[in-house]
C-alpha cells in the first residue's frame, strides 16, 4: 500500500525535506510516484528500504529497476540495462536463475567501494 512521504515523515519524526531527499538517492524510480515534496508517494517496498536508511543511510544502496538484456560469460552474471543511468552494467545473480531472466526485469543494488560500483541481484 502507498503512504504519502508527509505521514511517514510525521510517524518517523523527520523534517519532509530530508526524507525526500533520501528517497530520491536511496530509491528507484518505481518505488516513488507523485510530483514531489509532500505529495510523494512511497510504496511498500520503498518504505522498508528507507526505513533503514534513516538509521545508517551509508549502508543502505541505492536500488534500481533493470531489464536483462543479455547472459554474460560468466555464469554468475547477466547484463542489465538501467534506464536511469541510460546503460547496460553487468550485474551478479544467482547461477541457477540466469537462464529465466532474460528479458525480465529485475531489481538491483548498487554497491559503492574504493574499486568502483558493482550491482547485484535482489528478489
């Protein structure tokens, strides 16, 4: 069910302005609907992801929606194309799963380190 930023900002004691903010570097873009500010709208899975992220939000990664575009390789990866970065990027699922994701869409993690950004598979 969709709640409206206002309430969850009101209910988790935090200024509308911060969590907005956090649910734009924190979300993808189908977890957030609405124009903005106080008439943002969050689904469910999106208010878990961001339930987190007021505690420690270095922890939490940015999530995105990606369509797989082609098996790699490696049989660990698979190529996604994110539309909100406009590219394909390899990302890592389970061995057993490869095969049936091909032209699915998926969600993703971003993982950021000191040797780059990797993206991994999350059900």
């Amino acid at each position: 069910m969709k709640v409206r930023i206002g309430a969850l900002a009101k209910e988790w004691e935090m200024d509308v302005d911060e969590l907005v903010a956090l649910a734009h570097s924190k979300l993808s873009k189908s977890m957030i609907s609405g124009k903005g500010g106080k008439g943002l709208w969050i689904n469910e899975g999106g208010q878990e992801i961001l339930e987190k992220a007021i505690y420690v939000p270095e922890v939490v990664p940015k999530h995105y929606d990606g369509v797989v575009v082609r098996l790699a390789p490696n049989p660990r990866y698979v190529y996604a194309y994110i539309d909100e970065m406009k590219k394909s990027v390899p990302v890592c699922v389970p061995k057993a799963a490869r095969k049936r994701m091909y032209r699915k869409k998926i969600n993703i993690e971003a993982i950021e380190d000191n040797a780059g950004t990797s993206f991994r598979y999350v059900k």
